[in-house]
C-alpha cells in the first residue's frame, strides 16, 4: 500500500463520502471529499487527481457533469461513476462507451471498487 494516489469522492450524501474516505484511506490513497458536483467542479478546476470517484445523481450538478469538466480539463483522469439507476439509463449507457470510465451500481461493493480503483490509478 502506501501508494498514495489522490482520489476525489464525490457525492451528496455525507455518510457515504466519509464511507468512502475509511476505506480509501486503509488502502492507502489520499482522499479528497467533495460534497455535490459544484465542489466537485470546482476542485477539478484547481487540482489534479489521479481518479475521480462521483456519484451519478446529485442536486444542481449530476455526476454526469462533473465527468464532463473532468473530460474537458483533464482528458487522461479516469473516473468511476456511481449509480443507483439501471443501466439501461441513455446517459449511462453513453458514458460507458468512453473508455476512461467504469461504472459501479448500489450499493457498493468495496471489494470489487477496490480492484477497478487499482486498475485506474495503473494507467
């Protein structure tokens, strides 16, 4: 471990962000919450992360946004998305046909988002 790549976590719901930073934390990455998209935007627009990890449906800026600023200022960051909705989702269905994304349902299984997070952060 002790790797120490910096993860941005974003979602509405605090719980799940201070879920998300007990985890990430054991296994070794520096975490940085982001409470909503629009502190999500605004972090991709003054730092880089070596992932980002951003839950779909927010209030005011949905986590397909965030993926699109993303996109936009940091072509090569990949990002995993996080969704309660069905796949069959349009939105969805096209953000996974990128080939920097990865996309996890809910609830989160920690032992297979621990694996797609090593995998991104190798690239």
């Amino acid at each position: 471990m002790g790797n120490k790549a910096r993860i941005l976590v974003v979602d509405d719901d605090a719980r799940l962000i201070e879920l998300y930073m007990i985890w990430l934390a054991a296994w070794g990455y520096d975490v940085t919450p982001a409470e909503g998209g629009r502190e999500a935007l605004t972090l991709i627009d003054s730092d880089d992360y070596a992932l980002v990890i951003c839950d779909v449906k927010m209030p005011e800026i949905s986590g397909i946004d965030v993926r699109k600023r993303l996109t936009e200022k940091h072509p090569d960051t990949p990002c995993i998305l996080i969704t309660g909705c069905d796949r069959e989702d349009n939105q969805i269905t096209a953000m996974m046909n990128a080939k920097l994304d990865h996309y996890m349902e809910k609830p989160v299984d920690f032992s297979a988002l621990r694996k797609v997070i090593e995998e991104a952060v190798k690239h």
